[in-house]
C-alpha cells in the first residue's frame, strides 16, 4: 500500500522526495509506504511499530509489496520468498480465469449451434480447438508461478 501524508503542498523547493518511510502492515504482511510533500514532514514522521527511512530507488518491486518485510535488523526491506510465491501463484490463478471468461461467449455460442445442429464445419474445428484451448488452461499447474507455460489458442 502507498499512502501520500496529507499536507499542504511543499514549500521546500529543493525537496526531491528521494526518501520515503516503509512500515509494517496492521496485518503483519507486507508492507506500507509512505510519501511526503516536504523534508519537514519527513523528519517529523513516528510511528508506533518499527519503520525505516530509505531510498525510493532501493524499494523492491512495488508490485510485490505485499511480500515485503524487513530483514532481520529491521534496515532493510527483503521479499519473502514464500509470501512472494503466494502473489505469484494467486496471479497466475487471475490470469488463467481471464483467459477463460475472454473465451467463453464464443465457446457458449457455439456449443449452442453444435446442440441446435446448425454448426458448419470450420465452426465445428474452431469450437474443438477452443474446448481443448479451456481444457488446457484448466488442467496447468500453476503452483510453478511465476514459470507458467501458458497453452496457445491456435487459429
């Protein structure tokens, strides 16, 4: 989570908002970073829990950072490798579902023909190739995220 510090706009013109504050969640997994609109806010941020003050260039992937955490010093912000693991699996699972949905009108309208008996043969080769194309998808082990072989829908 990013959260910018409600303040009024900087009045510090050579602030480069180079720093930021990290801080555990409530939840005790991931973490939250925190902006700020002047140096002064900077060096006048507390919190209740263990927070650090870094460089924005040494974040990891914001897009993870529900598996960050600090090191065991509490200097450093590291990815828990199995938290991470997790983000990637859960998105893998996403993506698998929206490859299906962006399928499934057109699989539902010709499984329709094919039932009506009003399905012509090159429909009924594309329809073939579709199933197999949602079979696959189904059937992938995505435990192995990031790594995922995605099946190709052949034209």
């Amino acid at each position: 989570m990013e959260q910018f510090i409600d303040q009024a706009l900087s009045d510090n013109e050579a602030y480069e908002n180079t720093y930021v504050v990290v801080f555990e969640n409530k939840s005790g997994r991931g973490m939250t970073v925190v902006n700020f609109a002047a140096q002064k806010y900077l060096d006048a941020f507390t919190h209740d829990g263990p927070w650090l003050k870094i460089l924005r260039e040494e974040l990891p992937d914001q897009h993870f950072i529900e598996a960050w955490q600090f090191n065991k010093t509490h200097d450093a912000i590291v990815v828990n490798p199995l938290w991470l693991q997790e983000m990637q699996v859960a998105d893998a699972e996403r993506e698998r579902s929206h490859k299906i949905w962006l399928v499934q009108d057109e699989l539902t309208a010709l499984q329709t023909d094919l039932m009506l008996g009003i399905i012509d043969d090159e429909n009924t080769t594309h329809l073939i190739k579709l199933k197999k194309y949602v079979i696959a998808l189904k059937q992938l082990d995505v435990a192995t995220a990031p790594d995922v072989i995605w099946p190709e829908l052949l034209d």
